[in-house]
C-alpha cells in the first residue's frame, strides 16, 4: 500500500524531466534596479509559457535590488539568483547566466522592460517549428517610465534584411527581447567582454553561421528613461559601435582609396539622405560589390540576393534627388525598365 501511495504523489516523468532540465533559460542580469526590477520580474512569471527557469544576476548592486529578488525567489522556485561582489558589467553577468543555464533555448530580458504574457510561448513554437532559425526576436514598443506608449518600433522580418541593417545602422533586433539556441551560443563563446555594444557585436559573429527572423507581434515594452543604460552612455555607445562597424564593413569591402568618403556614403544610405548624382552612382557600384560580398562571406545566403537586392533598392531610391526620382517612375511605368 506504501509503495502505491508513493507512486501516486511522485511527480509524473515529463514533470521531472521539466523540472530537472527546462526548455527556455532566461538571463537577466540587473544594477541598481530597484526602481523598475518588480515590473520586469513580474512579465516574466506570468507569462503564458511556464517551463523555464530565471537567472536574475545582481551585478554589484548598492540599493535595494537584492532585497527585491530575494522576496521572488522565495515565491517562486523557477529564479535562480545570482551575485557579484562588486559590478563586473553587463556582458560579465550574461555569461555568468548563460554558464549556469540548461535551457535548450536561451532568452535574454532587460531588467527595466517588460515583457507582454504571450512573448516566449511564441518564440519557443517558432524556433521548435523552424531548426534553420537560430536567433528570434519580437517586435517592441517604446515607452515612458510609467509604459505610456511613446513609438511604435517595427523590426525587419527576414534575414537578409536584418543583416544588411546590422550593417548599415544597427537597428535590427532588440538585445532584451531575443531567444537563441543555447548550442548556437555556446558556438561562439557568448558574448564578448571587449564591447559594450555587445549585442550588436554578438549579431555579427552569429550571421555566418545561423538565420535571424524578427516575429511581427509587439510583445516588448522598451522602457525609455534618464537612467538606462543607453541613455546615460548614448555617445559612448554609438562611437564604440560605429568603429566596430567600419571595422567590419572595410574587411567586407576591402580598403580603397576613398574609403573614408565610401564609409560616408553607407552611412547616409543607412539615414535615407539625400545623394548628389555622382555620389548615388557610386554608391550604387559600391552596393553590388556589398551584395557580393555578404553572399561571399556567409551573412546570407545565395537564396537571399533578390529580397537583399530589393532592400538596396528600395534605400537607393530614398537617396535620390526629388527629381531623378521622379523620372524614375515614370520611365518604370512608360518603358518598362
């Protein structure tokens, strides 16, 4: 009669198996957090996908970020808490996560967002549906402190798009909002302590060897404050990556003799600003030798060229003065070409 009792309250395999290894891992490190960590805690727990486990890395936190963790811990069994000492970073408290985590998928959240209820149940069924994708990301909305909404943000959706806007400004996934394959990871050693733009970074060292999808639901909420991290080293940030940047766009192309002027040239193709003549005729050269190039090098693949040819032209036509623009148009609809 024991041994039946016994084997009524233990907990079925697939629960077991659940609770020992968790489909979804998810990494949020957090500093000095206090103000806005229950919000982002909180979309986490309730969200409708539950087989994941929590790793809420406090990195070095002097207010009451601590005290706050602990209190959810202590409700829920699914967070895993960990502490530095002293701050070590960003990118040193996601390793330590990533390090520690069994998930097969890993889910990265920022500890001043909020994630909407249905935002990992959707990237789950997604990558389980699609093994060639190895890194999902959501669309987000922007908002205040208080999450009035502010913009609404649209991601790039297909791969060849996403990579070519990596290139160009680096708008094309949202660091807090990705799910990625945990062996995907592992594969490039996690994120690279070097950086602070270490998400973008991480980005371009996964293209060559996986495909990127952005799903088109806005289930992030990125809060937009006076103490985020972006905000406060906004500057910084974009000078770090905008020399990573050259960095990768010039072994692309290769140096020439105006490699300056051709890096200005990109980048004002990236803003949609206006080219003179000469100028959009070059850049127009430069873009096929790009198009080669990202094909050449793995970015994307053979099969992406039209949709990666069709976005070139479409940021062309933005650079083109009103005029040849307008010309253009009428020479496509009466001529055919």
């Amino acid at each position: 009669m024991r041994n039946v009792e016994n084997k009524q309250n233990e907990s079925p395999p697939s629960l077991r198996k659940s609770v020992l290894s968790p489909r979804v891992s998810v990494i949020m490190p957090v500093y000095n957090g206090e103000k806005y960590l229950a919000d982002a805690v909180e979309s986490i727990l309730t969200q409708t996908f539950t087989d994941f486990e929590f790793f809420i890395i406090d990195d070095g936190s002097t207010d009451g970020t601590a005290e706050i963790v602990k209190h959810y811990a202590n409700r829920d069994k699914r967070i895993r808490f960990l502490q530095h000492e002293r701050n070590q970073g960003q990118t040193a408290a996601q390793n330590r996560g990533i390090k520690e985590a069994s998930g097969k998928y890993i889910a990265r959240m920022d500890a001043d967002d909020v994630s909407l209820p249905q935002r990992l149940e959707r990237q789950v069924n997604f990558l389980d549906a699609n093994p060639d994708i190895g890194v999902v990301g959501v669309g987000h909305l922007i908002v205040d402190q208080n999450l009035e909404p502010l913009v609404q943000r649209d991601r790039p959706k297909d791969h060849a798009v996403i990579v070519l806007n990596l290139l160009l400004s680096g708008f094309s996934l949202s660091g807090g909002s990705m799910m990625i394959r945990h062996d995907t990871l592992k594969s490039v050693g996690g994120f690279d302590s070097r950086y602070r733009v270490n998400d973008w970074e991480l980005f371009v060292r996964l293209a060559p060897r996986t495909r990127f999808v952005n799903l088109p639901e806005r289930l992030y909420l990125y809060r937009r404050h006076d103490h985020s991290i972006t905000k406060v080293l906004n500057s910084e940030l974009w000078d770090e990556w905008r020399e990573y940047r050259m960095g990768w766009f010039h072994q692309l192309l290769g140096e020439a003799p105006d490699a300056a002027a051709r890096d200005e040239r990109f980048a004002r193709l990236g803003k949609k600003e206006k080219l003179a003549l000469l100028e959009g005729l070059r850049l127009r050269r430069e873009v096929k030798k790009a198009t080669n190039a990202l094909i050449a090098a793995n970015y994307v693949d053979e099969v992406d060229r039209s949709v990666l040819e069709a976005e070139f032209a479409r940021l062309l036509e933005s650079t083109t003065p009103r005029l040849w623009q307008k010309f253009c148009h009428w020479r496509r609809h009466r001529l055919g070409f």
